[in-house]
C-alpha cells in the first residue's frame, strides 16, 4: 500500500475544509482544527506561516516547503537529466529526502542584528549553495499542474519569503541578495498583518534604464 506523509500545515490546511480526518493516534479519537493549531508551535510552524501557506493554496497554487535549489538539475523534456550532467543530477531517492525531510520555513522579520533570523552574505567566498541553504525562502511555489509530483516537483515557479508587516523592511543589500540567490526563479515577499491578511509583494532584478 502507498503511505503519503503530510507535514503539519498540509493536514490543517485539509482539515479545515473538511478534506481529511486527524486522530490523535492510530483509531483513536478525531482532533478538532483548534487542536491541530495548537500543534503548529510544536513541528516549529509560526502562525504567520502557516497564514501564507493557507493563502497560496486557497488560490490552487502548490506550495512545498523550500529545500534548496540544488535538486533542480537540466532535465529532457521526459523528466530525465541531460547526458552531461548525470553524474550531478540527484537520484529519485534523494530527490525525495530533499522534499520530504524540508525544514521547517521560518518568517524573516528583518532584524539583521538577529543571530537567529536566517541571513544571506554577499561574501565573495560563499558560495552559491551556502547562500541558498541560509536564504530565508519559506515555500517553493508551483501553478496548477495535474502531472505535479510530490517527490520530483522540479522548478518552482515562484519562491516566498514571509515578513510581518509591521517589520522593518530588510536593508536593500539583502533584498538584492536573496534575489540573486534565487537565480532565474521570480521571488514574492509575503507580509502578514496583525489582523492575519497577507499581502505578496513581486520582486525582480532589474537594471536602472539609462537616460537618453
């Protein structure tokens, strides 16, 4: 039999629309939406979010906890990566581990003084793959698609980050940073108000038009 393992903003999300049935335990008693919200502090899911979350799937969008970019390898339009760069290409097992053992996303309220708030460098010395692993990019973001796999999602569409609105926004340094960092893939910026509404801001690289 298939088993698929859901992380704890998926089984909220599906509950509250009467998708799915919690029980606390294997045939024991069915959890209510508040206590399932009383378990997102637990798995390390802030309220905001999980706001975020909710507001990107209420829109049919496909949301997957950020995991890194270095799964997302030249591929042939089967699926199947390019002859030269097999040997980088990651295995479908390991591609799956990437997915499914996410951390989870965390909402940069940024605070650069913060040592616990992830933070990107513009070092030259770091590399492009360190930069991404400490990129405060919350959830990889897809359109509908009905031949989407979990396990081989392949490249978002759009990446998210998640602030509070009432943050003070990140120094520009960092914004054109984490831009960078998410190459050709288009960045939005959630923030989440006091009240719980989300507002996306798009961002984008590019250059100033010079003035004939």
């Amino acid at each position: 039999s298939v088993v698929n393992y859901l992380f704890i903003e998926e089984v909220l999300f599906l509950h509250e629309r009467g998708l799915l049935r919690a029980l606390k335990d294997e045939g024991g008693q069915a959890l209510a939406s508040p206590a399932l919200f009383n378990m997102l502090e637990r798995h390390k899911i802030s309220l905001p979010i999980y706001l975020v979350y909710s507001h990107l799937r209420s829109q049919s969008f496909i949301v997957k906890r950020h995991c890194g970019n270095e799964r997302f390898e030249p591929k042939d339009g089967n699926g199947q990566c390019h002859t030269e760069t097999k040997r980088k290409c990651p295995s479908k097992l390991a591609r799956r581990r990437l997915v499914f053992n996410a951390p989870p996303p965390v909402v940069f309220d940024g605070d650069t003084d913060d040592d616990s708030q992830p933070m990107i460098t513009t070092e030259t010395s770091t590399t492009k793959q360190a930069l991404d692993r400490q990129a405060p990019i919350a959830f990889d973001v897809y359109n509908p698609n009905a031949k989407f796999r979990k396990s081989d999602p392949g490249r978002p569409d759009f990446y998210v980050t998640v602030t509070y609105f009432s943050a003070p926004s990140p120094p520009f340094s960092t914004i054109k940073s984490l831009v960078n960092v998410c190459g050709d893939v288009p960045l939005k910026i959630a923030t989440v108000a006091d009240a719980g509404t989300v507002i996306m801001f798009g961002l984008s690289n590019e250059d100033v038009p010079q003035l004939e």
